[in-house]
C-alpha cells in the first residue's frame, strides 16, 4: 500500500514538473521581444579589430634541477600599430610562435613555479622584447590574456 501512494506522488511531482517546464518554454522572450522600452534592439556585438594578433595558447615545461615539476599555460595576443601590419605579422606566425616560445621556456626556467601564482608583471616583461624584435614599427603592445601554472 505504501508503495502506490510513493508512486502517485511521484506521478504527480513528475506531472508538476513537466507543466512547469513547458510554462517555462512557452514565456520564453523571443528575439523580437528583447526590443527595449524605447523598441530598440540591443546592441550588436561589435566585430573583432583587426589590428591585434591572437597567438595559439602556449605550453612551456617549468624544469627545476633537471626534471620537469610542471607547465606554464598562456595565452597571448599582440596589438598592433594597424591591420595591415597584423596581417603582415601573421604571415610569420612560425617565427612569432618561436620567439613566443623561447620566452616563455625561459620564463619557466627562472621564475615559475606551479605551487606560487605567475609575477604577471615579470612575464610580460620577459615576453614583450623577443615579440617586438620580429616588428619593431608595427608591435604596439603585447598582452597577456591568460596564464596559469600547475603540476603536469
């Protein structure tokens, strides 16, 4: 007897539940009623500016006393003075990712640690010349986006 009467209230919490995700479904502001107030659309999200260069994240081995204790994860992205020496810039990816590369391994080797946060600062400051040096009228800053450092 127990047992019907913990079916039908399970029936009835799976009705009730399915009724309110339906309600749900069907007040669901649509497009045309995202309009505000005023009956204008929101903003569009504005296109991506040319002018900076988004790097593929970068992984460097932190080594200490001549065995790996971790990895260094960034991200980077380079602004430049304008879109054409972005594109001029991306034609020598190879080299970017290099100079890019060699920094950071560096960076790794003197300064990461995966149990400290990353001196952001100090990174930046070790990355940005290997970067300029391969367009010093056309880089304009070199931006970390993203960084973290763990055990791997």
């Amino acid at each position: 007897m127990p047992r019907s009467a913990s079916s039908r209230r399970a029936r009835r919490l799976a009705a009730l539940l399915t009724a309110s995700v339906a309600t749900m479904a069907t007040t669901a502001p649509t497009q045309a009623e995202t309009k505000n107030a005023e009956g204008k659309k929101a903003d569009p999200i504005p296109p991506p500016d040319p002018s900076f260069l988004v790097m593929e994240p970068i992984d460097a081995p932190i080594v200490d006393s001549g065995r790996i204790d971790g990895v260094l994860h960034l991200s980077l992205a380079v602004k430049m003075k304008s879109a054409e020496n972005a594109t001029e810039l991306a034609k020598r990816m190879p080299e970017l990712r290099a100079a890019s590369l060699a920094a950071a391994i560096e960076f790794a080797r003197l300064h990461a640690s995966p149990y400290a946060p990353v001196n952001v600062a100090r990174l930046s400051a070790m990355m940005a010349p290997p970067i300029k040096q391969l367009d010093k009228e056309g880089v304009e800053k070199v931006l970390i986006v993203q960084v973290s450092a763990n055990e791997g």
